[in-house]
C-alpha cells in the first residue's frame, strides 16, 4: 500500500478493446488522465487489438466479438487473460482498483482473486430482461457485494445493479474535458455539415439519419465518423444519393483531434439511436465543441441535452421527424445559436475534472477501508 503523502496508486479497468471507439472506452481513458493530473498515479488496464493506443496503458491482448445488448461487444475471456490480468495488477501494485463494467469476465480474476479494495461503476443499460442476471444472479450479486463502493452512470444504469442485487448505488455521471472540444480549431468545411459519430450498427440509428439526409432539401454535407458491421452495406446503398450539393463522406476511425475538431466545425451533431443507451458523452462532446444537438428522444440521451432547451429530441427511427428537425435547425441560425449557448451552460455540469474528484474520494475511502453506502 502507498505510503501516506504518496500518490494514490490506481488502476482502471476496462472490458473493451482500446482500439475501438465507445463511450466506455473514451470515458476510462480520459478519466486515468484527469486523475494523472490531480496527482493520481493511474494507469488503465484493458484488451487492445494493436499497440496501447497512449502512454499509461497495459494491454491484456487481442479480443473477441460477442454479441451483447444489441451491439457486438469486444472483449476478452479465458485463462490467459486471467493470467495476464493478474500479472499486471501484481505489477502495478495499485491501492485499489477501479472495476468498469465490474461484472464483464475480465474481472472475475480481480474481485474474486484479490483482496484490493475495488470500486465498480456500471455502465450499460440493458434492453428487456438481461439473461445473464437471470442465470447467475446468486454468484453475481456475491461479487457485487464484495465491491466496496458501487456507482452508475445514470439512472438507466442503476436499474440493472437494484435489479441484479435489491440495493441502491450512487449515480456519477459521465464527464466530459470541456477544453478538449471548446479549444479545438474547427474542421473546414465550405457549407452546411452534419457530423454522426458511432458505431455503424442497427442500434446506433445510421440507416434512419441516412434516409432522413437524402430528403433533406438544401445545400448541405453529411460527416459519417466510426465504423462497424454496417458500414459496407450502407455504403453501397447511398452512395449514389452523394452529389457536390449534398456529399456524404464515410471518414472511418478518427483520432481524439479530428473529432474535436470535426464536431466543432459541425453545423449539427445527430445522434439517432434506437435503443440501448444509458447516457450520451457524444451528446456532451458535441455540447462543449458549440454544436447544436439533434438526438433520438431516449432517456439515457434526455439526461445529458433535455429536449428544446439544449437539444431537439425525435422519436427513435422516426425518418420524417429527424428531416423536419434536421432541416428546421439548419434553416434557423437563432434556434441553433440559442441551442448552442445553452449547451455550453449543462456541460459545467458534467467536467470531467469533478468526476474524477469524486472518485477520488471513493479510492481514497476504499483504501482506508470505510465501506461507501450506496444512495438511493
């Protein structure tokens, strides 16, 4: 354990694979950067499918995709695994650890294994019945038990642990490094430009942005950022409907910089998923780059840009009504401006700088061994 006056020693875990965008990712990322600067010696500990994608990061290897909450999850399992998972913590030497979606296979090893102290924070919010809660219910709720502070990202997310276990846990939002996206020089662009940014999947809304943009009747571009299993197929079919007055651009992976700098040089940020999500870090990132929000009315998604104040919010998969918002927000200058403004004010909600103090505290208190209670 680190002597008292030292810094704090941590380690984040994350599930997924570091080479593919998600909001989980990104968050546990910058999250170990925010706490390296107030003094934190924090390291990130996760599967990657290539080279570490920054300094402080130790990789557990290569994934495999499996298909969870109508996504394809990538991540990894096995024997080896656990055996590099508890190489690098006796490595690390951490104070305490900080468990990511606590209950993926990656962590068995952790909670199960180790006596550290452990904080969790859920992520996800499952659609209809979670299976894997249903079979495993008694063993995992064991391991949540053996957590020593509990937190979700939003209401959403807190549901599935009072489903899972009977108890509360504390909400700590997501964070967003507001000068990231506020300092960032915006992407040129000649006319009008709706950015997306997402996984090319059913559940992220593509094929619904895609049919609304084609009807959309001005002089207008349309910035697809992100890749996955839809990508091709969408590709071929609306590759037609791309012509110098309307472009589509499929601009694949992007680094942190360019999609600073695209969100910022956006005339719109749309977001049009279906299902399936908990919060919206795109919606804030978007926020803090000073772009005017068009979002699918889900409650992950109202938590972050509530509707007509700092977002307009369409019923999910409902073509006509993302064209009509698309198009009244592209048409009025003041509308969007007034959006703009007032997504500036939420995101000092949300600093990421304020995230990590809390969990700060929360390590702070899991290494002197006082058991944090959850919250209602």
């Amino acid at each position: 354990m680190t002597p008292l006056g030292d810094p704090l020693r941590v380690v984040l875990t994350c599930p997924y694979s570091l080479s593919v965008d998600g909001g989980v990712q990104g968050q546990v990322l910058g999250l170990a950067r925010e706490l390296r600067a107030q003094g934190v010696d924090a390291r990130v500990l996760a599967p990657s499918d290539g080279p570490p994608p920054e300094p402080g990061v130790v990789s557990l290897g290569p994934t495999r995709r499996f298909s969870s909450n109508g996504s394809i999850a990538p991540i990894t399992v096995g024997r080896v695994v656990a055996a590099r998972t508890f190489e690098a913590v006796r490595a690390l030497r951490p104070d305490v650890v900080h468990l990511h979606e606590p209950l993926s296979p990656m962590h068995y090893p952790l909670i199960l294994g180790t006596d550290l102290p452990a904080i969790g924070t859920f992520h996800a919010a499952h659609t209809g019945r979670n299976a894997w809660y249903d079979t495993f219910r008694y063993p995992l709720a064991k391991m949540v038990d053996r957590l020593s502070a509990i937190t979700a990202v939003s209401e959403e997310a807190r549901r599935n642990v009072e489903e899972l276990t009977g108890g509360g846990c504390e909400i700590i939002p997501n964070g967003v490094d507001v000068q990231i996206f506020s300092q960032a020089p915006p992407w040129p662009s000649s006319q009008p430009a709706i950015a997306f940014l997402g996984r090319h999947e059913p559940r992220k809304g593509l094929a619904v942005l895609l049919e609304a943009f084609v009807g959309i009747d001005r002089a207008v571009d349309l910035w697809i950022m992100g890749e996955g299993p839809q990508t091709s197929s969408l590709r071929s079919q609306y590759e037609k409907y791309s012509t110098p007055k309307k472009r589509i651009e499929w601009i694949g992976h992007v680094s942190e910089s360019e999609k600073a700098a695209r969100l910022g040089g956006s005339t719109i940020a749309c977001f049009p998923s279906l299902e399936g999500e908990s919060f919206g870090i795109v919606l804030l990132e978007a926020m803090a780059a000073r772009t005017a929000v068009v979002a699918s009315d889900l409650t992950g998604y109202r938590h972050v840009a509530r509707p007509n104040r700092e977002g307009v919010m369409v019923h999910p998969g409902d073509v006509m009504g993302l064209r009509s918002a698309l198009q009244e927000l592209l048409d009025k200058k003041e509308l969007r401006q007034t959006m703009v403004d007032a997504g500036v004010r939420r995101t000092e909600k949300f600093l990421l700088e304020n995230v990590a103090a809390k969990f700060h505290e929360l390590y702070r208190a899991a290494v002197a061994g006082r058991q944090t209670l959850p919250q209602s």
